[in-house]
C-alpha cells in the first residue's frame, strides 16, 4: 500500500503542486471577497503596471478623403463618411472577440462632435459620431 502511494506521489507531483496552488489561490480570493469592506478595492488599489493592456495597432486617417496618413501594420479604410461610419482594418492576427480589445479614437486638430469607437472582432474599428466627421482621426486598439 505504502510503495503505491509513494509512486503514485512521484509520477504525479506537478499535477499535486498546481493542484496545491490552485486550491490557495481559490482560498485566498475566498478570504478577501467574504472580509474586504463594499467599496474598499478602487483605482488606487489597482496597479496600472499590474492591470492594463497594451496598444496593439494604430492609425491615423482622413476621415474626409478616406486617406490613411499613418499606422501600424498596413491598416486600411473600409469604409468612409458620407456613406456611413469611418470602417479600419488591420491585416494580422487580432482577436476574434469584441470583448478582447477596445478602441479610441480622438479628433485631431480641430475641435469636433465625440466620437464612439467600437472594436468589431478579428482588427477592425467603426468610428461613429452625432455630428460631422472631423477631417483628422487618430484611432488605438488596446488589447
């Protein structure tokens, strides 16, 4: 029985120790979500450097014209106004999810109506506004 379970331990000792780790790490996230106050865990609490993402392309494009100025990556218009929103698409590997990456787009230059940037899945951006487009975009993918 003893030289079993000493074998049975030896061939599966990684698996026992991320088993082990699993299990502590659950506790821990146990322990702090039942003894941690409401509200007590906000941006001050959250390491910038520890929680983020990065930007994973970009480009900057007249939006009136449909010329990309600048990017990363050989992105391309798709789709410009008046015919609908401003439509970008990176060639590469993005992922495929909405909820993976976010988008931001800014005016540039003159000040203009806000505009709500949308990430589509698989490196494509709708850029949308209220009012006129402004002739500059400059546009982020953060993942």
């Amino acid at each position: 029985m003893i030289p079993n379970t000493i074998d049975y331990l030896r061939r599966n000792a990684i698996a026992l120790a991320a088993l082990g780790c699993a299990l502590l790490a659950l506790a821990g996230g146990t322990y702090a979500a039942v003894s941690l106050p409401r509200g007590s865990v906000g941006p001050q609490q959250l390491n910038h450097k520890l929680i983020g993402g990065y930007v994973r392309a970009w480009a900057s494009v007249n939006a009136n014209l449909g010329v990309m100025l600048g990017s990363s990556g050989g992105a391309r218009v798709l789709s410009r106004p008046p015919a609908g929103p401003l439509r970008i698409a990176w060639p590469g590997k993005f992922p495929r999810s909405q909820r993976a990456c976010t988008a931001v787009a800014t005016a540039s230059g003159e000040p203009a109506a806000p505009l709500i940037a949308f990430y589509e899945g698989r490196g494509r951006v709708m850029i949308a506004t209220d009012g006129a487009f402004p002739s500059g975009i400059n546009v982020a993918v953060l993942c």
